[in-house]
C-alpha cells in the first residue's frame, strides 16, 4: 500500500507536461519575444563598427523598434545618429545596466543624436523614445552625451512619450561637456539619472525649445560637480522636480525661459551649490517646498533661492516653504537665504535659515509678499526690503 502522502506526490509528477519541472517561476518574471520587436542586439567585438552602422540604418529606415547591447564594454568608433519620422513608431536604445553595458566615447561632439518628428495634432503616429539601462563614459574631452530634438520644426507639441532612465553619464579617462539636452520636444521623463561633470562650463540636464515644449519631470537625478545642474530655457512651461541631489555645482537649477505661464515644481531636494541652488529669470509661479539648499563654497556670494523676476503680474503664485537653506559658517563674502525681487501674491512660509547675512530680501515689486513662520539662526538681518 502507498502512503497517502507518496499518492499525492506522484499525481502532481503525472499532471506534469513531458519536459516540465515543478520549480515554480519568479514572480515577477518576464519573456520576451524579439521577433515581436524588431530587435537589433549589439555586442562587443571587432566588427562592432559595421554592427552600429546596420543597426542605425534600419532604426532610421523603420525597420526595427529596439537596439539592445549585450553586456560589456563597447568603444565606439564615432557617434550615432537617428531620426524618427511620423508614422514610424517609437525607438527604444537600452542595455543591461549601468556598469554592466558601458558605451566608450571620444567624439568632440554629439555621441547619441536622436531627432524625433512629432505633432499635437497627430498625437497617434508621433514616435516615442527610450533610453535606458546604460553607462555613457567619456574617453577624451567629448561634446554632448546624448541630445533629443524635434527633427521638423514646423510641427508643435506631441503627447507621445520620450523617457530617460537608469543612466550613468560620467568621464572614464575623460570628461563630457554636457550630459543630456532636449530641445523642442514635450512630455518627457528623466529617472534615476547620475551624473559627473567636474569640467568647468558644463550643464547637467538641459531643457529648452520654442516649439511648445511643456510638461518635463524629473526624478531621482544626481549631478555632481557641474557649472549648471538643470537649465531651463527657450519658452519651456512645467518643469517638475523631486528627490533630486545636486552637489558641488555652480548652479543648481538655472531658470531662464520666456513661455507664457512659465512654473517650476522642486520638492524634496538637496542641492549644495556653489552660486545659487536655484536662480531663476521670468518664473512667475514657483513651487519651491521641503528643500536642503546650502552654501558649497564659502569664498563665493550665494543666494539659495534667487527669484530675479523684475515685473508682478496678476498670476504670479509664489510658493516658497518648508526649506532648509544653509551658509556655510566660515563664509567670507554675502550670502542671502530667499531673494524675490518681484512677486503679486505668494506664499513665504516655514522656512529654516542658518549662517546667513539676509535670511529674506524683497525687492521694491515683492510688497505683497509677507513672510511667515521662518526661523533664522546665526542671522544677521532676518527680513529685508527694498523701499
């Protein structure tokens, strides 16, 4: 007679398929199948040159979706460029990992250029864009690490997404100019992003256009030791930023746009910088909440939060609050908390100053703005105003 438990066990072997095991799967495991992609896979070797050449022609020609490079190093004979026009679909560059997939450049100029054509009014057919999964190294003093663009600039807007994620852009012998410029595109996404700029003249993160580009988010982004951490120009409209690091950079957020309702969403953020953790020009409605802004070198004037606006309009709705802004204790030169030159209505809240000259200065336009529940310590004017 065979034990009940013995029973069991060979009816689970005999509902088995042949060639089955009864090891479970992951949970979270996923399949892919290439041949529904149209997948171009990249890997390391001598006749890579001719392998990026191919892969680029038939990403350019509509041919494939997806460029994936294996794991490994790959030294690149020269910069690559793309174009995706309407009705062509999204295009998607990704690896293993950063430090697991690294991209080896040394060109002075553009080492991945991708222009995509797409349309408010043909929201349908605009091509999407992803990079992910990799580690973009320097090898020489190079130019720009990755620059998106709209290829026809008649056309404005478009809804379909360009996302930027699980990247490492940093010198490996060399040094980048700068990490990653959109120009004239809406709708796109920046995740978990580090970056390492010790150049001096260097930008982080840029963002600019004329052609409606609205609407960017950025998260979990580190940049470290760059002249500019994020730049925003042209006539950009909503740019949002949370749990994002910036350390050592000249300025942490450099606002410089002229789009109709220009705002500007920081939340939960440390930026140590060395002239400005964010100096902004014609920012008309900043959210700028729960921050760590602090003073990185005591030898430079700095002001944490720089509001340069010089003209009060019926919608500017200022929201400063909740931040911690830092001088250094030894500095010798300036240093100011909150400048606002200009400002209809808004809120100055809650905020915590240390080691600084001016905790708040107003400009002769800021009237309006009462300050409120801020602490200063080691502050030798609290509240400043411009008569």
């Amino acid at each position: 007679m065979i034990p009940l438990r013995c029973r069991f066990a060979l009816l689970i072997l005999v509902a088995l398929p042949v060639g089955c095991t009864s090891r479970p799967m992951a949970r979270n495991a996923m399949v892919f199948d290439d041949r529904l992609q149209r997948v171009v896979l990249l890997s390391p070797g001598t006749d890579l040159e001719e392998q990026l050449k191919s892969a680029v022609r038939r990403a350019n020609a509509g041919e494939v979706d997806v460029i994936r490079f294996a794991p490994g190093e790959f030294r690149m004979p020269g910069g690559l460029e793309f174009q995706r026009k309407l009705k062509q679909g999204g295009l998607r560059i990704t690896g293993h990992g950063p430090g697991i997939t690294r991209l080896v450049f040394s060109t002075s100029q553009i080492a991945i250029k991708v222009q995509l054509d797409t349309d408010i009014h043909q929201a349908a057919t605009s091509p999407s864009f992803v990079l992910e999964e990799l580690s973009l190294l320097a090898s020489g003093q190079c130019g720009t690490a990755v620059e998106v663009s709209r290829g026809d600039t008649s056309l404005k807007g478009g809804t379909s997404a360009k996302q930027f994620s699980n990247l490492t852009i940093e010198g490996m012998g060399g040094q980048w100019q700068t990490g990653i410029n959109v120009r004239d595109l809406a709708f796109c996404s920046f995740r978990d992003i580090t970056i390492r700029l010790p150049r001096e003249g260097t930008t982080g993160i840029s963002i600019s256009g004329s052609t409606a580009p609205v609407d960017h988010h950025l998260s979990g982004i580190r940049i470290m030791g760059s002249s500019t951490g994020i730049h925003v120009g042209g006539d950009v409209e909503g740019v949002y930023i949370d749990q994002t690091t910036m350390i050592g950079v000249g300025i942490g957020v450099d606002w410089n746009t002229d789009g109709h309702e220009p705002l500007l969403a920081l939340i939960g953020s440390h930026i140590s910088a060395r002239t400005a953790c964010v100096r902004a020009n014609h920012l008309l409605q900043p959210i700028i909440t729960a921050n760590l802004l602090y003073q990185a070198d005591p030898e430079v004037p700095w002001t944490g939060i720089d509001i340069r606006t010089t003209r009060p309009t019926g919608y500017d709705l200022l929201q400063i609050s909740n931040n911690t802004l830092h001088g250094d204790p030894l500095h010798t030169v300036p240093n100011t908390g909150i400048s606002v030159e200009a400002g209809s209505a808004g809120v100055l809240n809650g905020d915590l100053f240390s080691c600084v000259d001016t905790g708040i200065r107003l400009g002769k336009n800021a009237k309006n703005l009462e300050p409120k529940n801020c602490v200063f310590r080691q502050t030798k004017a609290e509240v400043e105003r411009t008569p």
